[in-house]
C-alpha cells in the first residue's frame, strides 16, 4: 500500500465517519473532501471541480425540476384523490394502489421527490380513513425505494453506475434495462408490505403537519357553515341571462354570491362576481345561503334557477379549496370600518372578498350579519379566491390577517397546466426510451418545456433542486478517480476475488450485493454506488466476465436501502409522519432486503449473461 493510498482511504474512513454520526451534514463531508483531495496529489483541481460539469449531475438536477412541475400542477395530488376513491373499504387494495402507483410514478421521477409528494396525500388518506399513519407511509417508502430499479432515471445511483460503465468505456444501460429486475421486486414488496406492515406499531397518531393552525373544517365547525353553500344553475329562462351581476339592486337578505363557475365539468372556469360580470345560461353560482328552504326555494324559482345536489361533500366549498378559501381578520384600533355595519363596510368591493361569519370575543354571530355593527377587536371570516385573501397580508390598514388555514399551503400554484406537464413528461420519457436524444438533453428539454407551459417559474425550479444530493454526489466523486489511480479498486476487487473468486460467479455477484447494501447501512445510497461502481467493474475485468451483470448488482443492492432510516433520504422522509424509530425499520428491512438480495442474485445472469 502506497502513503498516497493510505492518505486516501483514511479521508474516505473519515468520511464514512462523519457521515454515520452527521456532523457535519452530509453535503458539508462532500464539500470538505471536495477541497482537501487535490492536496494529496493524486488528483488536480480541474479533474476534482469536472463532476459539476458530469452529465449524470445535470440530469439528476433537471429531473428535480421536472418533479417541481408535476408536483405544481397537482398531478401527483389527483393521483392520491383517485387512489382513495379506488381503494374503497379495503384497507390491503389501498396499499396495492399505493404502492404501484408510487413505483410508477417513481421510474419517471426522483423517487425523493415522489415521497415528498406523497406524504401529505397519505397523510390525508389515514386521516380521512382513521388509520394510523405508520401503516401506510412505511409501504410508501418501500415503493419508492424499488422505484429505482425499474428504470435508469429514477434514482441517483443508477446514474452514477450508468456514467461509470461509460467512462470505462462500455456501452451504458437502455432506460428499462432495470425493469426485469425491478417489476417483481415490486410485486415481492407488495406482498411483503401487506403481511409485515402489521409489525408496526398501530398506535401512532398522526403527526401535526399544520403548525397549529386552523383548518377549514375547523372553521366549518366554528362558525356553523354546514348546509349554508348552496349551489344553483341559471337556466336558460332565467331572467338573469345577460345582466350583469352589478345591475342587481341587491340580493335577497341573508343571500351572498360567492362564485361563478362556467363551463364544463372538465373545463369549468372559475369567475370572480363583479359589477361587470355577465351571467349566462348553464352558469352555476356558489351561494352562502342564510335563510330557510322555503325562501331559498321562492329565490330559485323567481330567478329562474335549478338546484344543483351535492356529490357527496358535506363540508362548505370542501371540493373548490383550491380556487376559494378563507381567512380570519381582526379590525385594528385604527380600521376605519369600526361602527360600521358589514353592509356599510362594502368588504365585497373594498377587498374582493365576502363576510360569512362574525366573532366577538369568543362568541359566534350567525344572524343577521349584513346588520351588525362592527367593533374594535372583532374577528371576520372571510371566503374569497386565494389570490384575493392573499393580497389581503399587505393591508394592514383597515384589516389585519389573524390565522391563514393550514389548508393554503395546499393550494397547487398551476393546477390548470396539469394536462402539459403530463403531455411533457411523456415527451422526456419517449425521448429517453427511444434514445433519439442523449437523457441528459431531453431532461432539459422538458424543464424548458415546463417553464414555457408555466408548470414551473425561476424561483420554483431552482427551489426544487436539492443541491445537498448533487453536492454529495459531486464531492464523492473524486474518490473514485483516486481509489482507481492509487490502486485502491484493484485492492478491493482482489480482496473479494480472493475471498470468493474460486466460487461461481453468482456468488461473488452475492458477495458485492452484501457489501454494497452493507455499506448502505452507514452511508447515503448514492455515495455508496459512486465507490463501490468502480470495484464492482473491476471485478468483472478480472475475473474476464462481462460488466454489465456486476453494475446491474452494484446498482440494485445500492436502491435496497430499506434497513435504516439513514440509508436513503426517502426513508427519512417518512421517519416523522410515521412516528417511526430506528428498529421499525430494522425489523421490516432486514428480512426484506434478503429477499431482494436473492431475486436479483438470481434474475440479473438470465437477463445479463456473464459472457457476452
């Protein structure tokens, strides 16, 4: 062993140290080796700062961003409304649907970036299912976790090992080369989920993920608007056809007019009601309604309008929150609308938005509001378009905001361009599968795409890229360059030749899964292909064998990081909303990670032979 070796690996022991006991976080240790390696000689500045210009790191960032626009346009949110609706009263079909369609949506897509998405969708579900949690974000971590073994761009380390079977010289992997693997780990993980999900703790109550604030049911129930919304069709016969909603002298007391919803069901718009506005046949207005059947029987009937029944929803507006919400005000000592009555105060023209309840201290006002005067310290609660109740933050005049719902921070920012950052998605996938164009070109032709459909603006997109995951990747990568120049990939691969060589080549493809999957324990995922990618090729050039089945293993053991909640950041995303500890998933992963050890120890020869 050479000093420049040693000084080496005792920078990488460090390394792994640092990482195991996170101080300093991770993308630090990468930075700190990033800048010490070239004082050791083995490697130059130039050669240490090429990994920012690597492709694998320019894909793995604009899939980033491509996940941004998804996320935005509230594709993966639809996916998780369909996915309760089709799991019915089966608690086990829901975790089926779960789990396949998080492995599918993962092969597209960081399988980060996937959890991200899905936690306040199953965080959702368990509530609205009175389930634990913990019995549903354990299989969601499993699915992403084996999302990365369906296909090339789902997951960092098989990026990292494609790039080096292409510096070495060999033809990289096609985009579903990791499906056969990958489909029945799936369906295993599946299988597995179902019975051993048990093994976790039932217990668990679900996390607050709302900071303490109010919701909108909470509001709902405050201020006793169930059965107030009531919604109506303008017929064709209706006397308001063509006026505009500001010829109207004025509603009926104790009747308001929320919104206009125009259009089909699959194409409604959303219309704000101002003076200007024009009603026309087929248009459903949103109404708060405060007064009896009868009277709101007379008003549909002298209008000309048809009620519209409810599709199941019992809570107010509860299927329109992402247009209109609500918000709490409080009238400051200095508001110029203390003494008036909410009539008077023209809160509709004045802020956009209307006054559907009223608070005094700790009392609530149901009756007459238009009617009550307002006094210093009094709580308004009013409905509006979230643009509107956002604009009201910078009014601090006449209204301060007192609670925004935690419901806002739900509110998809471009929801109508779903359909293109569907139709984009599916251009990047048949770019990559075609190999029409390089992944790395048609990665960014989709974040240009994105952009241009607005999916995603500058702001979001850089926000979305999780620069500690490249700067790990990049700050690991010099290592392998200086292991291979140092001698140190011909010393572990003769170290597992020496240990296994005699044995069949299945055996020592076994020996590198376990210690590739054994590192995981200690280390991130995505560090751990970046060294052992290097080792695992050099075996095969060894023992004279093709490379591919050796890289195939290196990257499929790297995704089996179900043992700690340290291994992958997908499993630590889950730690807090499942109120898990560390021997969950000890006692879920471990078993699990040896079945998959044997399948892909098994599959990956047929579909990769050792002698090309």
């Amino acid at each position: 062993m050479t000093l420049q070796l040693a000084i080496i690996l005792i920078m990488l022991a460090a390394s792994v140290v640092m990482f195991v006991v996170n101080r300093p976080r991770m993308d630090a240790v990468a930075l700190l080796m990033l800048v010490l390696m070239p004082f050791t000689g083995v490697v130059t500045m130039n050669e240490v700062l090429a990994g920012f210009a690597d492709s694998s790191i320019i894909l793995i960032g604009a899939l980033f961003v491509i996940g941004e626009g998804l996320v935005r346009t509230g594709v993966a949110r639809r996916l998780g409304d369909w996915l309760d609706a089709k799991g019915g009263d089966s608690e086990m079909r829901l975790v089926v649907l779960l789990m396949a369609s998080v492995g599918a949506l993962g092969s597209l897509m960081s399988s980060t970036a996937v959890v991200a998405m899905f936690i306040p969708v199953v965080l959702r579900i368990a509530q609205n299912r009175r389930i634990p949690p913990g019995q549903l974000m354990m299989p969601l971590s499993v699915a992403a976790l084996i999302s990365g073994m369906l296909t090339l761009v789902a997951t960092a380390p098989n990026m990292v090992v494609d790039a080096e079977l292409i510096r070495q010289g060999a033809e990289g992997f096609r985009f579903f080369s990791f499906a056969p693997f990958g489909v029945p780990v799936l369906a295993l993980g599946i299988l597995y989920m179902l019975a051993a999900r048990r093994l976790l703790r039932a217990d668990a109550a679900a996390a607050d993920t709302s900071g303490g604030r109010p919701t909108l049911r909470d509001w709902i129930e405050r201020y006793h608007l169930a059965g107030r919304e009531q919604r109506v069709r303008v017929l064709a016969r209706s006397p308001l056809v063509g006026i505009g909603f500001g010829q109207l002298k004025t509603l009926p007391r104790g009747i308001s007019l929320l919104a206009i919803e125009r259009g089909g069901a699959r194409a409604a718009e959303m219309l704000r009601p101002t003076p200007e506005t024009r009603f026309a046949a087929g248009d459903v207005l949103l109404m708060d309604v405060r007064v009896s059947e009868a009277e709101a029987a007379a008003l549909r009937s002298n209008y000309g309008l048809e009620a519209i029944p409810f599709g199941g929803h019992n809570d107010y507006l509860s299927d329109r929150t992402q247009q209109l919400g609500m918000v709490e005000v409080i009238l400051p000592s200095e508001s110029p609308l203390i003494g008036q009555t909410i009539r008077q105060a023209r809160v509709r023209s004045e802020f956009r938005t209307t006054v559907i309840g009223l608070r005094q201290g700790n009392k609530v006002i149901t009756d007459d509001l238009a009617e009550r005067q307002l006094k210093l310290g009094d709580t308004l609660l009013l409905t509006g378009f979230w643009s509107d109740i956002r604009a009201l933050r910078d009014d601090w005049d006449d209204l301060v905001v007192l609670n925004m719902p935690a419901d806002f921070d739900e509110v998809l920012p471009a929801a109508s361009k779903a359909p293109f950052a569907l139709g984009t998605l599916g251009l990047v996938v048949v770019l990559m599968v075609t190999g029409i164009l390089p992944n790395v070109q048609a990665a960014l032709i989709g974040c240009l795409l994105m952009g241009l459909f607005g999916c995603v603006d500058f702001n979001s997109a850089y926000g979305s890229i999780s620069w500690k995951t490249l700067i790990l990747i990049i700050g690991m990568l010099p290592f392998s360059l200086a292991l291979q120049r140092t001698g140190g990939v011909d010393l572990a691969a003769n170290a597992v030749i020496n240990a296994v060589g005699a044995a069949s080549p299945r055996i020592v493809l076994a020996t590198l899964f376990v210690v590739t999957a054994g590192l995981g324990l200690f280390i991130s995922n995505t560090a751990t292909a970046v060294l052992m990618a290097p080792v695992g090729l050099a075996v095969a050039k060894d023992l004279g064998l093709s490379p591919y089945p050796f890289a195939m293993v290196i990257a499929l053991a790297a995704s089996t990081a179900f043992m700690t909640p340290i291994s992958s950041p997908v499993n630590t995303l889950v730690v807090g909303p499942g109120r898990y500890v560390f021997a969950d998933f000890v006692k879920i992963g471990v078993p699990f990670s040896i079945v998959v050890a044997f399948v892909c120890v098994l599959l990956v020869p047929l579909w990769l032979p050792f002698r090309p």
